[in-house]
C-alpha cells in the first residue's frame, strides 16, 4: 500500500484525506485483482487436465474436438487467450461447472450463503468469547490467568481443526447426543421455510418455524463452536496483547491517581484505545473463518464454498476450482482493505497523518 | 617463552570478554543463546517434542515392531483396540497404526524440512533485494508478494495441487509456493533498517557490487529473524500438509501420512475411534512442539517482538 504514492498532497481536511485513501485503495484493489486473474489464468494453463476433452467428452471425434478447440480460444496466442478470461471474469462468467451443469457464478451464490452464517457465528462467538478473555489474562498478566489463557490458545493453534471436528462428532454427536450430525438442516425440516437470504437461522427465526430453527442451530452449534475457538485463541492473544500496551500508558496512571474505578479503567479508557487495532483482527479473522472452513466444512458436510471447492477439485472440475478460488480471493482482498479503511476512520492519529 | 597451559574450563573460554579467534566468539554467542533459551521451560518441552520427532524419524525402522505398509491376518487383525501387542490398535487393512505412525514422522519431516529449504531462500532473496534496490523493483516485487498474499493459504495450495496433480511432492511445493510471501515481508523491513547503515556504505565504497553487498551483507542480518519466523511458521506447515492429505491431495495411500490416516479412519470413527485419533495426537504433538520453539526462540532472539 506504501508504494503507490500520494495522489493529494499539502494540507487537507479529513474528507478529501479519505477521498485521497478512497482512490489509493481503489488502485490495490484493481493490482490485486489483475494479479489474482493472472495466477489463477496460469495454474488454468498448466493443469494436466485437457480442457478440450473435458469439454467433449473422450469420445469425441477428431473433428468436434478440433471445433470445440478452437471455440475455446486454445488456437490463439496466451495473452489473448489471457484477455478472453479476464473479459468472461469481469461479466461474472466463469464458465460451466463439469459436476451440477449449471454456471460457476450460480453454484457459489448458492454455497455461499451457508459459508457466510457459519463464519458469522464463529466469528460472533470468537469476538464475545476472545476480548473478555483476552482482557482478563492482560489484567492479570503472568497470573494463572494469564497462562490459563495462553495455554488454551497454543492448543487451538496446533491441533488439526478437521481432527477435533471428528472428535467433535465422535463425542457429541455419536456418543452424547446432544448436537446434530452432519449437515445444516434434517430433511424432515428442509421444507419448513422458503429460504430467502439463504441464512437458516434468519430465515426460520423471519418465519416463526422454531422447531427448524431449533433443528439449525443445533446442526451449527458443534462447525461454529469449533470455529469460535480458533478465531478466539487468536482474539484473545492479540486482545492481551493491545490492552498490555494500553495499560502501560501514562493516561491509565492518571486516571488511577484521580481515583477514577479500576474496572472502568480497564474496560472504558483502556479497552476503547485497544478497540481500534481490534477493528484489524476481528476483521482479517472474519475473512480467514470466510476462506479457512474448507477442512470444517468437509469434516461437517457443511454445504458451503469451501465444501464445493473441494468436491469440484475430486472431480477435476478445474473452471469451478478456479472461480472459486479467484472469488475467494477477492472476498479476501475486500476484507483487508476493509479493514484499512475501517482503521483509518476509527483512529484520528492515523487519520490526521494521511 | 612458551605460552602456558590455560586451566580455564570450556564455559569460561566460551564466555570470554576477549574472544581470540572469531569461531570462539561465535561459539561463545551461541552458547550464550542456549544458556538463555534453556531458562524458557516451555521452549525446552518444544525442543524436547522436535529433538524426538527428528530420533524417530531416523530410527523409524529400528522402532516400528511392525511393517507400516504390509498388513496382518485380514480374517483376525483388522481395527483390533489398543493393546501391548499393537499400541495403537490396528486399521482396516489390519495395519499396525503405531508402526505407521512412526513412519509418519519420515514423511512429515520431510515435508517440513523441504519447505523451509525451498521457501526461505526464495522469501529471503525477494525481500532483500526489494529492500536493497527500493524503486520500481521494489513496487513489482512486493504487488506480487502482496497477490500471494491476498490468497488464503490453504485455497492456494488446493489450487496448485490440483493443478500439479495429488502427491506428497506436489504438496510440498505449493507448500511451498504459498509459504515465502511473509518471509519476503520480513527480509524487506529487515532490509530497509540496514540498507543505510554505516558499514554497508564502508562496503559499498569499497567497491563491493550489489549481489556481493546483499548475499554477504544484507542476508546474514535478516536471516535471524526470518529464521525465527520459519521456526514459527513450521507447525502451520505440518497443519497445511497434513489438511491436504486429509482431502487427499497430499501423500497417496498406501503412505503412512497422519493427514491421509485420519481421513482413512473417518469412515469407521464412531465404532472404532483409535484409527482417526492416533495420528491426529501425532500431528498435534509435533506441531504443538514447533509452536512451543518458536514462541522460546522468539523470547531469546527477539525480546521486542515477544509478549
């Protein structure tokens, strides 16, 4: 971002300061995106797979294989086969997917949706979960607390999610009965409510179907409990991290010999200041639960993105891999620059200096 | 005169104030970092968790009572519970699980080792001379780090893999290939704190050329920290390959990786949990390790960075 350089200089108010940000960031966005197209263009061209074969079939004859050859653009140059992809991408074409028949852009609006509620109630249980903690082992830095808290965060680090998911299941599901198993919904229940947003927990709540929305969240509780808990591990770290720093500042002293309360200290002067990077994290953890499902959704039979691009790849369904991954990316992009705008308006120090 | 004999004994001559050989100084550094490192109990458990991965892949013949690949009696050794006779139950090809955990270590070790050989070359050379150079050269190679970057790990390596073909090679370079844009981030910063010290414009005046200045210069300086980061990064690695596996992407059956075991034993989970659950304490031990020696390393070689 600090190499495209300033397009307003001299003294500025704050709105064309974030007008001046606005377009510095428009430019990332358009580099970004060209350069995923590139990548995903050149992973395109080296697959083993024949895209003329799985096109026609390995029956074809030789001259409908020439045809489609050439219909498919193979006969030109690269960089014009290049330009053909990038003008198809542009119209939200990304072609057909080879496993439903049906456009790649439709397939994904439909899985989409499932991957947005799961990665929205980890992320709400990540959030409320990890800045209480994260606050407490700051609070009681080198306390039990404190390593407690760490403890439980280097767990969630290293333990392969896929393999608690199946302990999950194994212990829960299988054994306890007290979640549902795979999947977002029973059968018995998927005709309930139409779904509208494509939110199951919105949709049946929107509709008064409570026996479904019971039978949802109780197929979501185990994926997004799972989820919460690494976006937490992560939350509650840098949450300790930032109010350490907070509570070493000469404000926070100040206030103490002004007798102002400890815990409103702590949880209204010093944790407003650490909200501002938290901004940051919640918002890139909110993007990695958006992409990072793909192992949790195939453990759970989640149908969401990361479950169709894995069955796309078993099936070496190549266009659909790659318009998922490349829409993946730019949900991914749009997130970390959202987040750099949101920390620009949040912090008035930041703010004032560009 | 002959110079007598020093009765000085190796922690003195390896703490001396005035080193006389420049291998003595360098040995006094080290053992300095260790005496340091040695105080961090969680750091030393890590090591302790790396040092016996590293013992077992080694001796993975000599400790694994049974054949990883070849299994038993189909009619009577298939999925047997835990026992002294097999430690870890059998799978459903009456395969003993603790023999091919054991050999597991080999393949996850491997993997390990050849990504970080791979990446932090390639992260090191692009954030140094990115760093050195500044400019153009600067803008095009950190846009591209940064569109390495604005993919998440995992979907990019699914996207080489497939495109590359399943297996444990082609695992470990998109590995590989997703890995370095952090380190090239580093080296970079690394860089430019360096680019105008003092004594690599005494370099610099002496005529030295570019590469020289970076490869002799630049790179001995950042590579503390990337080194740290890698260190850092290893258990990410091992949960990435092993989470390819698990989608079958990585090692091919019948080859003993914890990834591909577990997905092998998530058929039978509920009647018969030990098949999916030995190799997945496997993988969080050993990445639990990695995690625990960085964090120590980080404490010792980097106090800014730490807590």
């Amino acid at each position: 971002m600090s190499a495209i350089p300033a397009l307003t200089e001299g003294r500025q108010r704050a709105l064309p300061a974030l007008f001046g940000k606005a377009s510095r960031l428009l430019a990332t966005i358009a580099v970004t995106i060209f350069g995923l197209l590139v990548v995903t263009f050149l992973i395109g061209r080296v697959v083993p797979v024949d895209p003329v074969l799985a096109v026609v079939g390995d029956r074809a004859s030789q001259s409908t294989y020439d045809k489609a050859f050439v219909e498919l653009g193979l006969d030109r140059p690269l960089y014009v086969q290049f330009g053909l992809y990038v003008e198809k991408a542009v119209t939200g074409d990304f072609g057909e997917s080879l496993l439903t028949k049906k456009p790649i852009i439709d397939d994904i609006a439909r899985a989409f949706p499932a991957t947005l509620e799961l990665a929205t109630v980890a992320i709400l249980i990540g959030t409320l979960l990890g800045i209480p903690v994260g606050v407490w082992a700051a609070v009681r830095q080198g306390k039990l607390v404190d390593q407690v808290v760490r403890i439980i965060g280097l767990l969630g680090y290293s333990a392969p999610i896929f393999w608690l998911g199946l302990l999950g299941l194994l212990v829960f599901y299988a054994k306890w009965g007290i979640v549902a198993g795979p999947g977002r919904i029973d059968i018995s229940y998927e005709y309930a409510f139409t779904p509208t947003t494509g939110l199951f927990l919105l949709d049946t709540a929107m509709q008064g179907q409570w026996a479904a929305f019971r039978n949802v969240v109780s197929h979501i509780a185990l994926p997004a409990a799972l989820l919460g808990y690494f976006s937490m591990a992560y939350i509650a770290r840098m949450t300790r991290s930032f109010m350490l720093n907070e509570l070493a500042q000469e404000y926070v002293v100040t206030a103490r010999v002004k007798g102002v309360a400890e815990w409103r200290i702590i949880w209204v002067h010093a944790l407003r200041n650490a909200a501002v990077p938290l901004v940051t994290v919640i918002t890139l953890s909110y993007a990695s639960l958006l992409e990072g499902s793909v192992l949790t959704e195939t453990v759970f039979a989640w149908p969401g993105l990361g479950q169709y691009l894995t069955n796309s790849l078993q099936n070496a369904d190549m266009n659909a891999v790659l318009g998922g991954t490349l829409l993946i990316g730019i949900i991914f992009v749009g997130l970390n620059l959202l987040s750099d705008f949101l920390y620009t308006v949040l912090d008035p120090r930041v703010r004032r200096r560009s | 005169m002959s110079t007598p004999v020093s009765r000085q004994s190796l922690g003195d001559w390896l703490t001396s104030e005035q080193p006389v050989s420049r291998s003595q100084a360098r040995l006094g550094q080290i053992w300095r970092t260790w005496k340091l490192f040695s105080g961090n109990r969680l750091g030393m458990v890590g090591l302790g968790i790396v040092v016996l991965l590293v013992l077992v892949a080694i001796f993975a013949n000599v400790m694994a009572p049974y054949d990883p690949l070849l299994g038993g009696d189909l009619r009577t050794e298939r999925l047997l519970p835990p026992s002294w006779e097999h430690l870890m139950g059998t799978d459903d090809l009456a395969r003993d699980i603790f023999s091919r955990v054991v050999h597991g270590a080999r393949l996850t070790l491997l993997v390990v080792a050849l990504v970080a050989i791979i990446a932090t070359p390639i992260g090191l050379l692009v954030g140094t001379v990115s760093g050195y150079f500044g400019g153009w050269v600067d803008t095009v190679l950190m846009r591209i780090t940064d569109i390495f970057l604005a993919f998440p790990r995992l979907i990019l390596a699914l996207a080489f893999v497939a495109a590359l073909g399943p297996g444990i090679e082609n695992a470990i370079i998109a590995i590989a290939i997703t890995s370095w844009p952090p380190y090239a981030r580093l080296a970079r910063a690394e860089t430019l704190t360096i680019r105008n010290a003092e004594h690599i414009d005494a370099i610099r005046l002496q005529g030295a050329s570019s590469p020289r200045i970076i490869w002799g210069h630049v790179v001995p300086l950042c590579l503390s920290s990337v080194i740290i980061r890698v260190t850092l990064d290893m258990a990410g690695i091992i949960l990435t390959a092993a989470g390819l596996g698990f989608l079958g992407l990585g090692a091919q059956p019948p080859q003993p990786e914890w990834g591909a075991m577990i997905a092998g034993g998530r058929r039978f989970i509920i009647d018969y949990w030990w098949v999916a659950t030995m190799p997945g304490i496997a993988i969080f031990a050993v990445s639990l390790g990695f995690n625990l020696l960085g964090d120590g390393l980080r404490d010792v070689l980097d106090p800014k960075a730490g807590k």
